[in-house]
C-alpha cells in the first residue's frame, strides 16, 4: 500500500521515470529492442485515442451554460500572436543554422496552444474546467489561423499552402478537442447513469494523462539520444522550453489576476 500512495503522490515524476526507463531498456538490451521496435509505434498511434477518452471524461463534469468566453482569454490569444511575430522576426534575421534551430525551438513553444491535458490538470489542482476547456477551443482556433500564417515565413522551403495548412490545423482540433467535448454533451443529456460513473472515478481522467506523458517522455529520449545537434544547442533546447514556460506562465498570471 506505500508503494500505491507513493505512486499516486508522484504520479507525473513516475511517469516521466517509467517513460525514460522503459524506452531505454527496450532500445539498448539487444533482445528486448525488435519488441521495442512493434510496440513503440502502436504506443504513438494510441496516444490520440487516449487524448479523446481523456478530454470526454474531463468534460463529462461540466455544464453547457458554464461555457462563458473571458476577455482574458482573447487577450492571451493576442499576447501569443505577437510573441509569435516577433520569434518569427528573429528566425527571419538570423543566418546561422544553430541560432535558426533554437529559435525554432521557441517559436514552437510559443506558438503552440494549450496542451490538451490542461483541463485534468485544472480538475486536479481545483480550477475551472469549464473555463479552461473554452480556452483551449479559442486557442486552437487562433492556433488554426496563426500556424498557417507563420509557418512559410518560418520555412520558406515548405510548398503547402495557407488553406491546406488550416485544414490540416483545424482536422486535429475537431477530431481531439471538439468530439469528445460533443460526445460528453450527449452523454451528460441522454445517459446521466454514465455521468455519475464516471463522477465517482474522479482520477481517471489524470492516470490516462499520465500513461501519455510516459509515452511522450520516451518519444522525447529517443529523438534526444538519435540527435546529431551540437551538446551547447540541445542544452538549450532543453532549458529556453523550461524558462519560456515560466515566462509564459508569469503572463498568465499576471493577465488572470489584471481580470479577475
């Protein structure tokens, strides 16, 4: 029982662990690597499913009338715009191929919308999932307009074109964020007796987060240990993600506490 509570205690510690462990005992031991290399890529193609079933049991707990849209959150929308024109700027300036990948590396971060785990993260920590969920739908609809904008001033060798890359966008956004949340709509209408299951296994939703992140963490070792970057441009791009995710998160604050 210790062993169990200290699990559930370190949830995102043990998986990151079991993420890096696994994928090195399975790509280093000779014996272990051809089962490594059959089930790693079925682990990637089930991570989307486990997204879906993660994001219906987290809007599963919340109401239709609860959607509101905040102003704050249009605003960071705008903040992340501009953040993003000015990486993009930097990117367009820069000629060496170093300092081009590194700000890459931030425009990505910048650029991205909120991760999809943010609401389980929100139900754990006791903030609104209602709130974070319209969020993460405005977000990804900017992210939907932006990405497409700012990608070919990014890449100027990429021939794809501003729809196509929309619709490459907006296809994830329906298929991870927009379906389970209509499909916990019609569940919370039309089948209450599931609501009150899935309401008394509160955790559910956080444990799938976790199995994903392990997934992640090992994708994340893998494209670490087969890099061929220079060991000064993969610190960095391992510690900017770090203090970006602050700064990102000072603003956040600071524009949530501004509004209220």
């Amino acid at each position: 029982m210790g062993i169990i509570k200290f699990i559930k205690q370190w949830t995102l510690l043990f998986a990151i662990c079991v993420g890096t462990i696994i994928y090195l005992l399975f790509s280093r031991i000779t014996f272990l690597s051809p089962i490594g290399d059959a089930v790693g890529p079925c682990l990637v193609r089930l991570m989307p499913f486990v997204i879906f079933t993660m994001l219906y049991v987290t809007f599963c707990k919340i109401k239709l009338d609860e959607f509101r849209p905040r102003t704050w959150h249009f605003c960071l929308q705008g903040i992340r715009t501009l953040l993003s024109a000015i990486v993009v700027l930097f990117i367009s300036w820069t000629t060496s191929l170093e300092t081009k990948i590194i700000l890459e590396g931030v425009f990505v971060c910048v650029i991205c919308p909120t991760a999809a785990a943010a609401p389980v993260i929100t139900e754990k920590l006791g903030g609104s999932v209602a709130s974070m969920t319209i969020y993460m739908i405005i977000a990804n609809c900017f992210t939907s307009i932006i990405i497409p904008l700012f990608f070919p001033m990014v890449e100027k060798s990429a021939n794809i074109s501003f729809l196509l890359s929309f619709l490459m966008v907006l296809k994830r956004v329906l298929m991870v964020l927009v379906l389970p949340l209509l499909l916990a709509l019609f569940t919370r209408r039309f089948l209450p007796k599931i609501i009150m299951w899935l309401r008394s296994k509160s955790n559910i939703a956080f444990y799938l987060w976790s199995f994903n992140l392990s997934i992640v963490m090992g994708l994340t070792v893998r494209m670490i240990t087969r890099s061929q970057l220079m060991g000064t441009t993969m610190a960095l791009l391992i510690v900017l993600p770090l203090i970006i995710s602050l700064f990102l998160f000072g603003i956040g604050k600071f524009v949530g506490g501004f509004w209220g």
